[in-house]
C-alpha cells in the first residue's frame, strides 16, 4: 500500500512541474502563431521525413511523427496507469472502483449529449468525442497546486475518475474514430500480440523485447487504418506488474513500474509539450473569434465547463444516493464539485480527438480555441472551489 501512496505523490509531482511547461510552451506557441514568424513557425511541423527498409515505409510531416509516434508513447503511459490502478488500485476492488467509474461515465455521458444539443444533424456532429476527455496531466496539477491540505481521498478519487475518462476516451478513437481499415495489417499485428502474450506468459522481465515489439505492433496498427496510439495501451496491457512480488527493495520493482517510473519524465517533460508546440499553432483571425457563437465551438465549451462537472457530480450523487458506492474520507459534496469543474480541462486529450474528429483545417483551429477557453475557466473555477474549502 506505501508503495502505492508513494506512487500517486510521485505522479502528483511530476505533473504538477509538466503543468507548468504545458502552459508555458502553449503561450509560446499561440505567440509565434500570431507573430510575423507565424508562417515559417507552422511550417516546420508540415516539413515531411522518414525512410524505407525493406517493406517498411514511413514518410510523414514532423506533426505527424509526434501525434502518431510519440504520442503513442503517451498513451503507453496511460495504459500502464489503468492497468496498474485495474490491478492493485483504486479501481483493483468494486467498493473502491464505483463511484470514480459512475462519475467517469457520467463525466463522459453528459458532456457528449451537451455538444450534440448544439450540433445535431450538422456537419459538425461527429466531433461529440472531443468534450468527453479530461487532460489527467492538467487536472491533477490544479489540485496539487491547491495544497497538501486536498484530502487524500480526493486526489485518488480525481486520479479514478481521469484515468476512466482516458480509457473512455481510448475505446472512442478505437471505435468511432477509426475508418479505411486495412485488414491485412490487422492480422499481421497478431504476430507481435501473440509475442508479447507469450513474454507476458512466461513472466519476461526483460523490457527490451517488449519494446521491440510493440514498435512491430505500433507499425502494423498505423498502417491498419486504425489510430497509431492504440498501440501503446495495447503494449501496456502485457507489460508484468507481478503483484505477489512487488516489495520494497528497487531491486524486485516489477517491469510495469519500472517503465512507468521511466516514461512519466519524458512523457510530461518531452513529448506533450512538443505535442502542445505542433497543436497549439492556431492563428487567431476576426473571423475565426467571431465564430466562437458557432455550434461546434458552443458545444465543445459547455460540453466541458457545464457538462462535466454536471455528469461527475450527479452521477456521483446518483452513486451515494443508492447505496452504491460512498465518498471517500474527508471529501465533501464541494470537493465532488471541485474535482468536476477540474474535469473540464480538455487540453491534450480533447485537442488529439478534435484533430480526429475534424478533417477541415478550420474546424480543428476552431475546436482548438474552444478547448483552450473552457480549460482555463475549467482550471480557474475549479481551483477557487478547492482552495476555498481548504481555508474554510
């Protein structure tokens, strides 16, 4: 259990610092944008490298490489979170694991019905994904910054909730997102599956081969058709953790924590800032600020400021009302709030799913803006709340 606590103040800390940057490199970006460098500075990420061996082809922009490439190393990371929480966490058990999946659900639910109110029979109303994510990075900085003070219970509780919202958020790419499926490729991808249950299996703890193939599993998948990034939770489902033999001594960690100790600095200090730097280069015209009134921006906004809070505090209410599930120690219906409003920050994950669910240039700037407004008042709101009934 020490082991796990330490595990979730860890966590906290990076975020907390990878926050800091996030923000930082978005400033910059929105800034060389809109500078007379705006033009040279997007065009970096257009410029196109790769190479051929043998059958294997890639040549793709440098924003590509980062949102099917590196970004598949983000969602490895996320993988291994769900799979360690599913295991030995707070989701390991049905008492501990209701109310964050109620919330979660709820948190998805409610947002996606929001945004499809305003963009109902559009040609934007595919883009019902895109206010469901929570940014687990962002949120969970925002609490760590209000203090040591945030009850416990309520840091995992948020923990719970974000980390259900990314495996929501996994099965909607996999499922809704995903089109022109190249069959072949999906069944040359049970090569490296079969592999990897294999070393699973037999208990290898020897990282490198599951390395090795899950780079396989990652190229046969982006040539599949199906998003590149599920290949990394793929990876994480076989990746040991070894629960009978977790101890104190470093040299016993399991293979799973050991790579999730290793990819939470380059994950948080390396790949979603150079994601936030290729995504984040939105140029700010009259025409596309005027459009903020527009269907796609309004339900994407109150999708995420309104309709989370609203879908995690209910459904939540709903879980304690019925005999479900209870709040954690210490944590009031103020704080359920507060975790919420949190879960309004979209930020990475919603901008990934808006560069999948609009194909038109402007409708992904548009979607962009719109994440970025709601998660500065998501994060704003949110911290207030907490903090206040810190000092209370």
């Amino acid at each position: 259990m020490q082991r796990i606590i330490s595990g979730i103040q860890q966590f906290l800390r990076y975020l907390l610092s990878g926050g800091v940057i996030l923000i930082t490199v978005t400033v910059i970006s929105l800034a060389l944008a809109n500078s007379s460098w705006g033009v040279e500075y997007r065009e970096i990420f257009e410029k196109h490298f790769g190479f051929e061996m043998g059958v294997v082809h890639l040549n793709e922009s440098i924003a590509h490489w980062i949102n099917d490439g590196l970004m598949a190393v983000f969602f490895l990371l996320v993988g291994l979170e769900i799979k360690r929480e599913l295991l030995v966490g707070e989701l390991s058990s049905r008492s501990k694991s209701m109310l964050p999946i109620i919330a979660a659900v709820g948190g998805m639910l409610i947002p996606a019905l929001i945004y499809n109110c305003f963009n109902a029979g559009t040609n934007t109303s595919h883009g019902w994904g895109v206010p469901m994510a929570t940014d687990i990075a962002f949120a969970l900085a925002i609490l760590a910054m209000v203090g040591d003070k945030v009850p416990i219970g309520l840091k995992i509780f948020l923990t719970a909730v974000a980390i259900i919202d990314d495996l929501g958020a996994v099965l909607v790419i996999a499922f809704f997102y995903t089109s022109d499926l190249n069959f072949n490729y999906l069944l040359i991808a049970l090569i490296p599956i079969l592999f990897l249950l294999f070393l699973n299996r037999t208990l290898n703890k020897n990282l490198t081969f599951y390395v090795i193939a899950g780079i396989v599993l990652w190229y046969c998948i982006l040539k599949s058709g199906v998003h590149a990034t599920i290949a990394g939770v793929v990876l994480a489902l076989f990746i040991p953790l070894n629960i009978s033999k977790i101890e104190i001594d470093v040299n016993k960690v399991s293979p799973l924590e050991r790579l999730e100790h290793c990819l939470h600095g380059v994950v948080n200090f390396v790949i979603l800032p150079l994601f936030a730097l290729a995504n984040t280069a939105i140029v700010i015209e009259g025409n596309i600020l005027s459009k903020l009134t527009a269907g796609l921006s309004l339900g994407v906004m109150f999708g995420l400021f309104i309709g989370k809070p609203l879908g995690i505090t209910f459904f939540s209410w709903i879980a304690v009302k019925a005999k479900i599930s209870s709040l954690p120690t210490s944590v009031t219906w103020r704080h359920i709030l507060g975790a919420g409003v949190l879960g309004g920050i979209g930020f990475t994950m919603s901008i990934f799913i808006s560069m999948l669910a609009f194909k038109h240039p402007e409708q992904q700037d548009l979607s962009k803006i719109a994440i970025l407004i709601a998660s500065v008042f998501s994060g704003s709101v949110g911290f207030v709340l907490i903090k206040r009934i810190k000092v209370e």
